[in-house]
C-alpha cells in the first residue's frame, strides 16, 4: 500500500523528502485529472491533497471514491497557508454526520 501526495512543485518537494510519492498538480484542472488517476489505483492506501485543491476535490472525484475505504483522503495546509474557512467542529460534524455540541 502506498501514500500518495498531490500539490504544487514546491510543495512535493518537502514530502519527498518525508519519503512519499508525490504527483504534481498546478491547477484545478491539473488536480481532477491526477486525483481521478490515483484514486483509480488499488494499490493507494492513502491520498494526501493539499489544501489548495479542496475545493477542486468535487462531486465527481467523490462518486469515484463512492464508499470504499480505501484510498483515505487528507487535507493538509498548502505553502499559502489554511484556506479552510470551516471550523474543527463544522468538519468533525460533516464527516460524521451528527452536530457537536
């Protein structure tokens, strides 16, 4: 099983050195197409996306993800910094289905 990270140039370079795969995107367009390939691949275990491209990761990369387990998708913060504008407990309560209180 393998982890994969998907990001800018810049930013594969420092996961690389953490020792992941990385595939570079630039743009949106870039990104769906990338994504839709690795999420294809059976043997990812784990899709790293920078938080760049969450809002490119859209209705369609979902239904491929459909309801398997695998791969798991992670955001993580880009080089710009959190672009997220929703709170820990908005998110919690997305993936769960159930408002926190």
């Amino acid at each position: 099983m393998r982890i994969v990270f998907v990001g800018t140039d810049d930013e594969c370079v420092g996961f690389k050195l953490a020792g992941l795969e990385t595939a570079v995107a630039e743009d949106e367009a870039s990104f769906k197409t990338v994504a839709s390939e690795i999420i294809a691949d059976p043997e990812v275990a784990v899709l790293v996306v920078s938080e760049k491209f969450a809002d490119a990761f859209d209705r369609e990369l979902k239904r491929k993800l459909g309801k398997k387990a695998l791969p798991a998708v992670v955001f993580v913060p880009s080089m710009d910094g959190a672009t997220s504008k929703q709170s820990l407990k908005e998110f919690l309560a997305s993936v769960l289905g159930i408002r926190l209180q």
